[in-house]
C-alpha cells in the first residue's frame, strides 16, 4: 500500500500547491531576480564606461577645459598630446642594445621600416597602432605606467 490513498483528496490535493512546488517556485523567483540584478549592474557599468570615454567632437566646455587642462583622468591623452609624440620608422640597429624589439602591447616583434613611437619620458617604444590605441583611453605608459600627459606637457614648454 502506497502513504498516498487517492480516495482521500485533501485541500492541499483538490487544487492547492503542496509544499514541493512552493519551494520550486520560490526557488525560480530567486534565480530570476539574481539573473535580472545581474544584468542591471552589467547595463549599468556598460553605461558608466561610455560617459568616460572621450567624445570625438565635443564641444563642451568641461571636456574642452579637461583636455586643455591636462586633466586626463579616465580618459587618455587628447589627440594633440598624441600627436606631439614622434613617430618615425624602426631601424634594427638603432634600438637599444642593437637586436630586436617587441612591442609590449600586441607582444609582436618591431621590424624594420615599422612607425613606431618612443614615450618621452621612459623612452619605451611601440607599434604606432598599438600605442594610439592604449593612450586613447589611458595617459600612462602601457608597460610602467608612467604618465605620458605630464611628459607630452613639459615637451611643449
């Protein structure tokens, strides 16, 4: 004999929820709610790392004040700071120690007639393509952080 006698419909059988589906259900919403935090936080650091990146374009004052400034912050060096950092083409024997060089970004080696830039300050040098990029969102050096804004300002004096 089964401990369920289906002659005997109780509340809880007629209609009801028993005390397994509850938990399931209860287990369901909690999931839920933790996927649904979980992808508000993941929105809004999404959206908190877009007011940080520079605006090509902008013409407003603050933006225009930090970058006259020299105020980086978050957002890396302004096109003008970049470009008054030379770039010229990579020749083997003029490096350091005359062997090879690799650029610490894209951990590619440098070779001959490749632009690359020389950061002032610590006189590490990269790929141009690579080292753009980097100080379009950062004003360090990306090897030992340095700051290369400081540098690119005391250059111009």
């Amino acid at each position: 004999m089964s401990s369920h006698d289906p002659s005997s419909a109780t509340a809880a059988d007629a209609g009801g929820y028993r005390v397994c589906d509850t938990v399931v259900l209860v287990c369901l919403a909690f999931a839920s709610s933790i996927i649904v935090f979980t992808v508000a936080v993941c929105f809004r650091r999404a959206f908190a790392l877009q007011s940080y990146a520079p605006a090509r374009g902008a013409s407003s004052s603050s933006s225009a004040a930090a970058a006259s400034s020299g105020a980086t912050g978050l957002r890396g060096l302004p096109p003008s700071a970049l470009a008054a950092i030379p770039k010229f083409a990579y020749r083997r024997g003029a490096a350091a120690g005359g062997g090879w060089a690799q650029c610490a970004i894209c951990l590619g080696v440098v070779r001959d007639g490749e632009a690359v830039r020389r950061l002032p300050e610590c006189k590490h040098m990269f790929h141009v393509e690579c080292v753009d990029m980097w100080l379009y969102s950062h004003a360090t050096c990306p090897l030992c952080r340095r700051d290369v804004a400081a540098a690119a300002a005391g250059d111009k004096v």
